[in-house]
C-alpha cells in the first residue's frame, strides 16, 4: 500500500513573507506577517513586499498557503479550550471533515 499526499488546492488562504534563509518572517511574538488573500492576488503580493520592507526585510518573496486564515485572540482562547477538553478545534475543517467520515463510516456498521 503506497503513501499519497493531498495537498490543499483552495483558492483561498493567506501569503506569508519567507526569509532568503527560507524562515518564515514573525516579529518578537512569533507573530506572522501575513495577509488574507486568493491565490495568485498580485496587489496583495505587493502590500505584502511593503510590510516586509518596512519591517526591515525588504529580501524574501511572499508565499501563499491554502486554507489557512487568520484568527483573533478570543478565538484562538476557544479553539485552545476546546482542544483541552477533547473538542474538535472549530477552525479545524480538516478534522471536522474526518470526524464526519469516521462518523458516516461507523453508522454504517449499525
């Protein structure tokens, strides 16, 4: 049995400012510097490059990373709750997707 990989194809997610070291751009926090876009968005590409460069790394490229959005503290306080008391995280579509699978397969048993 081979191994596939399935790769997120959404049109939807956000661009990251990757380093010419191949690191990620955050500030002191761990913070991301990212910005909500569709794949391919050139104007947001470019207020991404702004950001970079003043934030003092103007070197690097904007990477776009499907199906990932951003989300605020509360939120991230709930899903962290949530995942804490053996919830499924709500910004998680991929477990949702399997839970939901891993039901419809164990219903099928009865």
């Amino acid at each position: 049995m081979g191994l596939q990989v399935v790769r997120d194809q959404s049109n939807f997610g956000i661009y990251v400012w990757r380093l010419p070291d191949g690191s990620i751009f955050t500030d002191g926090d761990q913070n991301v510097l990212n910005i909500p876009s569709e794949r391919g968005d050139i104007e947001k590409m470019a207020e991404i490059r702004k950001a970079a460069s003043h934030y003092g790394q103007p070197d690097g490229e904007p990477v776009f990373i499907a199906g990932i959005g951003r989300v605020s503290e509360e939120e991230y306080e709930e899903d962290k709750w949530r995942m804490e008391n053996g919830l499924l995280s709500y910004g998680d579509t991929g477990a949702w997707r399997d839970a939901a699978r891993s039901r419809r397969a164990f219903d099928s048993r009865d």
